[in-house]
C-alpha cells in the first residue's frame, strides 16, 4: 500500500504535462541536468554514451521549465569521458519520450559537448580519486587479472574483458563482480573484527562499521545491490547497537521497503529483484540447511560453504527463469570451489583500492597479492563455462518462472519428507552421472540439418554445414550464448566466419565463436560508423585474414555455395542507419537448398537488393532486421520462402518483431519461428520435405 501511494506521486511528478508536451514534440533546447552515474558506452550502440541524470531546466524559444525529473542523458563524443557522476551541466539536447513502465520521465539526447557548471560534490570526487588510483595501481598486474581487481573491489567492470564477463555470467559468478551484502558483510565484518581488537567500545564499533559501509555504497555509486546491501547493513548495524544481532530478516525486508519508498524504479530492476532474492534464500535456507550437516559433525563454515550456493541458486532460479536468462548447471559447483578465495580476493581487492586512494605504490603491492587469487577465480569460470551444456537456456516467461518455483518447492518438501528423501537423492544422484556422459558424447548437428539459428538473445548467429567445418553468419552480443551453441553443434573449425556489419549485437560474441576453434577467414563490410565493433573484431581476429565482402563473390565448401549479393560496390550513405542498409547479404545453397541471409539491411538496402537483379527466391529466410517494420514487402514476396527465421530478445527494446512483415510472410505460406519463443532452430532437409527443431 505504501509503494502504491508512493509511486502515485512519482507517476504523477514524471507525468508534468508541460514536460510531456515537450517530449511528444521533441522540443529542441538548453538542458541543465546532474548527471547521476558516470557516462557510459551503451550497450546497445557503443558510439553513444548513456548515464541516468535529473533534469532540473529546459530552455526553448525563451521558456523555461524548471523541475527535478528523472532522465537518461544519450549522447556522442569524447568530451563525455572528462564528465562524473554528481556534475552540474548544460547541453543542447533534444527532448524525447521514454520507454513505458518506469519512472523515466524523457530521454535528453544532446546535441553537442556539455559545459560544466561547477564541480562534482565532495563524494563524488571522492570516489573518482579512488577509480583513477586504483585504475592506475592494477597497471602492473597482467590482463584479465588487472580488469578483474576493481569489479571485485568496487563493482568497476569497465576493464573486464568481453570473455572473462562473459564466463563470470555463465558460471553463476558474477555476484562477485557486483557490489552486494556478500562485500559489505566481509569489509564492515573486517573493520568491525579491528575495532574490536583495539577494544573500541559499541558505538565506536558501529560508527567505524558505518564509515566503511558508506565509503563503499560512495565508490560503488548508488547501484540496486549496492543500496539494499547498504540499508541492509544499516539496519544490522543498528540491531548490533540495540544488542539483537539476530535481526538479520527485519534488516532486508526494511531494506527493500525503504528502497522501494525511495525509488519505486526499483521494482521493476530485475538486478535489484535477484540481489533481494539472494539474500532471501541465505537468510531462509542456507542457515536451516546448515545445521543437519552441523550435526553430521561438519564444521560450521565447511557446512555454510555448501548450503549458501545452493540456497541462493534455488532462490534466484525462478526468477532467472522468468527474465529468460537460462539457469546455470555449472553454478553450485563452481562457487562452492570460489568459496575458498572469494573472501581473501574481496578484502585484498578492496585493501588495493583503500591502498592506492592513499599512496598508488602501496597499492600496486596489494594489488600483485589480489592477483593470485584472483587467477584461480578466473581458471574456474573459464572452465566452467567450457563445460558442454554449461548454461541451460529456457523459453522464460511469467509461466515458466512459476513452474520453476513450483517444482523447486516441490522438491525441497520431497528432501524434507524421510520417506521420500533417499528415492530423491537416488534420482538425482543418478541423473547427476548420468548427464556427465551426455554432456561429454552427445551433441553435434542433426542428419541433414540446412542452417541453425542459434539464440543469443537480441541478435543473431547462424550457423551453415560447410563439409566436414561449418560457415557461421554473426555471433550475437553475448561470447557463452554463441560459444554454447557451437559446442552443442560439435563445431571445432569455422571455414568462414561472416560478420554481416559491426554492431555489437551481430559482433561481441566473437570471441566465444573463436574460443578454442579454428577460423580460416573473416568475411565483413567496412566498418563505416560502428567503429566499436571493428575494433572488437580486429583485436580477437588477430592473425586470421579478414576479407572483404564483394558483390559476386562465391565461396563453396563442400556441399554449400555462397554468394555475396550485397553490400553494393558504392557504400549507400544518408540512410536511417549505414551501417544496417550496407550488411553482407549473402545467397547460401546448402546440399539443394537455398538460404537468404539478408543482416539488418532496412528500406534502401532491400531495396537495392531487389533491383540488384540476384536470384531471390529461396526456401529458407533470415528475416532482415530482426523483423523490424522497416522491411520492403516486395523483398518478402520475391524471397517466398517456406521457412522465415527471426533473431530476436525476449521482451527487448525496439518492438521486434514487428506483427506487419510477419503477416506478410504467413499470408504466402511460410512457417515464422522466432528465437524469443522457440529457442535455437535448425531446419532439416529430409527429402522433399523440411523438418524444423526448435529449444536448446
């Protein structure tokens, strides 16, 4: 009742009708904004750089409207990375809607450099000074380890590489990488543990305690688990002072309900949800679960070690479930192993950033200690996620993430029963060795599978037979999603990769299409303006020769013949996007059958396809554009095909695909699947007939 009313006056605030009568005019004028994170590279277009921010003016043709609304700031340019979070600006700007169902009240797309006025607050340059000194003491320590200390000391992931992020996700480690309770508890645990040493009393123990919490949520800057970690800690604080140590549950559910009161955005973060549902099954489960081994004769912290990864997986599941992110097989395993140097890395991890803040060769020294542990954390979440089946992707959906609870519960409350938990325990156990021969010999592609579209969520990758290796069109924007699909494919070589333009949802999975495999050559555009994504593909590429993609052009291996239709010879330019209109479109022909593979070419790239006079007609298609609703209708008919292939995300961003070039195919008799809803496809050809397999 208390959120409702609340975010009725915030609704209420986010809806000023003048404001709202900007944004659907997309007024154009001077902003002056506080930017309340530091820009960063968006993860959607890498050129542009986004940071949420309050609006507190806008000025046009004279008017000014004064308030203090919740924006995201979008914008271009390096004069961006001299900007921090807590700074005063003005910019030219264009005012937009935002997306519905949050707070956001527009979208402020600048349309020049920013004018500071005035300095970042006293944190905020606080908390810069310790980014940049620990920045520059991990300088000594070698990749990936160097990128890896400050996501583990402050939650600063911006130098992990692609790959280590991408392993951490998929092995269930990332809560590392995220400033959470799990950071908090060790670091006011340590200062608490000194306090106590030199024999402070109470409230000089929970002083220093609060002092080291603070500094934290100050560096980390005000993320979802970092809040709730903060007012958790807070309130736990406050028990130690009251002398109720054991209010830990009061402590979290006063936590998200201040939280929510403050910010109801954030009860639609699904960060936020995970990290509440985290400590849920710690505080709930893990403790109960504990005890049965305690009485076992296990030590307390041998029995804790087992329990916390399990119970903080059965709690997160159905929530992972639900967002569509697959559930990893690998989790418990892997952080129960995490479990011996997760602490000691967190406190020497921190110990560098508290180091360097002071004296940067101090901190150097800590950090060359963090690094050892820290190379043990990375061997396990790189082999972790080298395991065949290690991420098991599911439809997600509000359906499937109940049905997940409901059989989680199911069979906890068979563990529970002693009539039932030996037959349980039999099963699974069973179930256990069984699947370890099926992750290691089974796999590979079906007899006489045409083309597989593998689901890496928002973006595409497709994978062709190319005799005994395979052609592979695109990876997608996420290394495990595509490296779990080459894998379950038995893929060892990729004859050629072709990337159909640069933008990262087609490009960052590259490097878990390379991982382990060999590639004989790239096959790309010119990058033009998606520069982010040819460097990305330049850098993991290395010494494999990149080709450039010309009109004409075949390539056949064995029993599969590609063409290249496009991009044209003359790059199209002043399009809605160069980058989309000049993908590679290629025209496959796999064993009889025939492909059209159309990248993200929108109206004039369809359009210069079809007066390119190439053979069109296929019996399967790549939908252009993840079937957004810039298609050509007369491509789709010429293309007619038997089967029409979409690439898209679950509940993404941009509305794909749109129901309009959909109608259109299913009015001429094509089977659409879509990745969203069907999981990875493959289409097989059995004799004149074509089979399509859907799900993992």
């Amino acid at each position: 009742m208390l959120g409702a009313g609340v975010t009725a006056v915030h609704v209420a605030a986010r809806d000023h009708p003048e404001l709202a009568a900007m944004t659907a005019a997309e007024a154009h004028g001077e902003a002056e904004l506080v930017l309340q994170s530091v820009p960063k590279a968006s993860s959607r277009r890498p050129d542009l750089v986004t940071a949420s921010a309050r609006l507190r003016s806008f000025t046009t043709d004279g008017a000014t409207l004064e308030g203090n609304w919740k924006v995201l700031l979008v914008a271009s340019g390096e004069e961006w990375a001299e900007t921090t979070a807590g700074q005063r600006l003005a910019v030219p700007a264009v005012l937009r809607e935002a997306d519905a169902g949050r707070l956001t009240a527009a979208i402020v797309s600048a349309r020049g450099p920013p004018e500071p006025e005035g300095p970042p607050s006293l944190p905020y340059r606080f908390a810069d000074h310790v980014r940049e000194r620990l920045s520059a003491a991990v300088a000594v320590v070698p990749q990936p380890e160097a990128g890896l200390i400050p996501a583990l000391a402050v939650g600063d992931t911006s130098m992990m590489d692609a790959e280590t992020a991408a392993d951490f996700k998929a092995t269930g480690l990332v809560h590392l990488v995220v400033v959470s309770g799990y950071h908090l508890s060790l670091i006011v645990g340590a200062v608490l543990a000194v306090a106590t040493a030199c024999r402070a009393g109470p409230r000089a123990r929970v002083l220093a305690g609060a002092v080291a919490a603070g500094a934290i949520v100050v560096v980390a800057g005000p993320q979802p688990s970092v809040l709730r970690a903060a007012v958790m800690a807070g309130m736990t604080l406050l028990a130690l002072a009251a002398g109720r140590p054991r209010a830990a549950m009061p402590a979290l559910a006063t936590a998200v309900l201040v939280l929510v009161l403050a910010d109801p955005d954030m009860a639609a973060q699904a960060g936020f949800a995970l990290s509440v549902a985290a400590c849920v099954g710690l505080l709930l489960l893990a403790f109960r679960w504990a005890k049965p081994l305690e009485h076992r004769g296990w030590p307390q912290a041998v029995a804790l070690a087992v329990t916390i990864p399990m119970a903080t997986q059965v709690a997160v599941t159905p929530l992972l479930v639900g967002l569509g992110s697959g559930v990893s097989l690998v989790s418990v395993p892997v952080n129960l192993l995490a479990a011996l140097v997760a602490a000691p890395v967190v406190v020497l991890s921190v110990g560098a950033a508290a180091a360097a803040a002071v004296w940067v060769p101090a901190g150097e020294v800590a950090a060359q200690l963090a690094a050892v542990p820290t190379r043990w954390l990375i061997w396990l979440a790189r082999t972790g996620a080298e395991v065949p089946g290690a991420m098991l992707p599911l439809p997600g959906g509000v359906w499937w993430g109940l049905g997940s609870g409901a059989a989680l519960a199911v069979l906890i409350w068979s563990l529970h029963s002693r009539r039932l938990r030996r037959p349980v325990f039999a099963v699974l156990a069973a179930a256990a060795v069984g699947a370890v021969p099926a992750c290691l010999w089974t796999g590979g592609a079906p007899s006489g599978w045409v083309v597989t579209m593998c689901d890496v969520g928002q973006g595409d990758a497709l994978v062709l037979p190319a005799g005994e290796d395979v052609v592979v069109v695109d990876v997608g924007p996420d290394p495990a999603l595509v490296d779990a699909c080459l894998d379950d494919l038995g893929v060892e070589r990729i004859a050629l990769l072709v990337l159909s333009h640069f933008h990262i949802d087609h490009t960052a999975g590259i490097g878990g299409a390379m991982e382990g495999r060999e590639v004989g050559a790239v096959l790309a555009p010119p990058p033009g303006e998606a520069r982010y994504g040819y460097d990305l593909v330049e850098e993991a590429a290395g010494a494999v020769p990149v080709l450039a993609a010309v009109p004409g052009e075949v390539f056949a291996f064995g029993a599969t013949r590609l063409e290249v239709l496009a991009p044209p010879p003359e790059p199209l330019s002043g399009t809605r996007s160069d980058p989309n209109n000049n993908s590679v479109a290629l025209r496959a022909e796999v064993a009889g059958t025939s492909v059209l593979l159309t990248g993200d070419v929108e109206l004039e790239g369809q359009r210069a396809l079809l007066a390119g006079g190439a053979a069109l007609d296929v019996d399967v298609l790549k939908v252009p554009h993840h079937g957004s609703a810039f298609q050509v209708r007369e491509l789709l008919e010429a293309a007619d095909p038997a089967v029409a292939l979409v690439g898209v995300g679950a509940g993404n961003e941009y509305g794909h695909p749109d129901p309009g070039p959909l109608a259109v195919l299913e009015e001429r008799g094509a089977l659409v699947f879509r990745t969203d809803e069907d999981g990875r496809i493959t289409v097989v050809r059995n004799g004149d007939r074509f089979e399509v397999m859907t799900g993992a």
